[in-house]
C-alpha cells in the first residue's frame, strides 16, 4: 500500500489512501504541477509525490520517523533494491540457482499465505500468475481457489488460457466475464478508486476481478512484479543494448546531446 502523508504549517496526517485527507478541512487540496508532469509522463505519480501540494508517498524501502516535541521528521531508506542488483555476478550452476529461486518463491509465497481470512489467486493464463499457482498447489493438498476475468472481444481474452492452466493444476477455478457496459459504468468511479491520476487501462478488469474475488476470498495472490524482477518485458533487453552502446559514446558528446535535448519544449 502507499504510505501517504501531509505536514504543513504544524498538521501532521497520514493514511494509506488519499481520500482519507479530505475529512480534515485543513489541508490543501491544490494540485501539485510537477506531480501532474511526472504524470503525463509515466502515466502515473511515482514517490515521492501525490497529485496535491504538500501531501507525499513515502518512497519503498524508507521510513519515515516523527518527532512531536519538534513537530518535525526524519526520513531514511533502510532497503535498496538497486544494491542487490548491483551485486557481484555469482559462479554458482544454473541447476544451483533453479533451486535456490524456486526455493525462495515458494517460502515467499506460502509467507502471503499466512492469514486468518481465505486466500485466492489471479490467474491471468500468463506465466507469472500460473507460477505462482502451479508452485503453491503442488505443495498443497487443498484446492487452491483461482480467479480470472474474460471478455467478449476473442482479441483481449485470456480466460480460456486461465481456464486451461486451472484444470491442469486442478485448481477450485471461478471466471466473470466484464461487458462494455461494465467498463463503461466504472469510468466514473475510478478516479475515486485509484485516489490519483493513474493511466494504466488494466485497472478496470483488476477491479472487476477484486470485486468478482470478494465474494470468495478476502486476500489474493497475483503475479504483479514477476516481469519487473526477472526482466520479463522486451524493452529492458532494448534498454540495456542501448545503455552498453551509450557506454562507449564519449562524454563530450553526451553533453552536447542532453544540452539540445533541454531546449526542446
């Protein structure tokens, strides 16, 4: 969840939705220009801004300490995602790694499932989300209970994808199929939703999904975040030719390219 706060003028506020600031007339709901840039150009705010002046996320991996006696904070970043990258290349086997990171993946994803409520997946049909099944069923005796969404247009649906890795695993498999005129009628609520701007499309079936879930389940397991961890998107490969490329421009015309590429509007 984002760690969402406002301190101004000696009011200190914080919540995990940005919603909850507007019950407290003191803050200011002024929108912040360089958040709405950043989202023109990612199509989302990163940490540290939100939409409004003043009110920030507190980045991942930080903390965030409040001293009252001095109404004043510090901040500190206590885990870098960038220093385990950065790392030293390792000489073990591949086989060695294979087990390692299966190992890993499923201490972390029987770790999510420690709860006092049901637990479900998202299973899209994809490889993160039927990893994710296919490791915790095989090391369950229980059904797992899984969750897709499918559409009508055969250009956007997945379902039968979802459908299919379901039976292969013999998983306890619900499916909804989203209209247009579900989507259409959602449009309105999802700037309540999201709380801020964001322009990632895939927000409305996740919703439905949620909502679809809810009525099974209270907590799920998805496979957000497995394309970004093992590189699984064809422009990091683009992105890394470029940068080895861009290694061996020299400096000087580096500084010319960025000098004309700051007088562009």
């Amino acid at each position: 969840k984002p760690f969402y706060y406002y301190f101004k003028n000696d009011l200190f506020a914080f919540a995990s939705e940005l919603k909850s600031f507007f019950c407290i007339k003191e803050i200011d709901k002024k929108i912040d220009p360089n958040a709405l840039g950043l989202y023109f150009q990612y199509s989302y705010i990163p940490a540290p801004y939100s939409i409004f002046e003043n009110t920030h996320k507190l980045p991942a991996g930080n903390m965030l300490e409040f001293d009252l006696r001095s109404m004043s904070y510090t901040q500190k970043q206590y885990w870098s995602v960038e220093e385990y990258y950065n790392k030293e290349k390792t000489d073990k086997g591949y086989e060695v790694i294979k087990k390692e990171v299966s190992e890993l993946l499923l201490s972390a994803f029987k770790y999510r499932l420690v709860s006092d409520v049901p637990v479900g997946i998202f299973l899209s049909g994809g490889y993160d989300s039927s990893a994710v099944a296919a490791i915790l069923q095989s090391n369950s005796s229980a059904k797992l209970k899984t969750f897709s969404i499918g559409f009508d247009n055969k250009n956007f649906d997945e379902a039968p994808y979802a459908k299919d890795i379901a039976n292969f695993l013999s998983t306890e498999h619900y499916e909804y199929y989203v209209t247009q005129k579900d989507c259409l009628d959602l449009v309105d609520q999802l700037c309540v939703i999201n709380d801020e701007p964001m322009g990632d499309v895939s927000s409305i079936p996740t919703y439905f999904v949620s909502k679809f879930a809810k009525e099974h389940v209270s907590v799920v397991l998805s496979g957000d975040g497995g394309d970004e961890i093992f590189g699984g998107y064809p422009k990091y490969f683009i992105g890394n030719k470029v940068y080895r490329l861009s290694s061996k421009v020299p400096s000087f015309v580096k500084k010319v390219a960025k000098s004309f590429l700051l007088l562009l509007d």
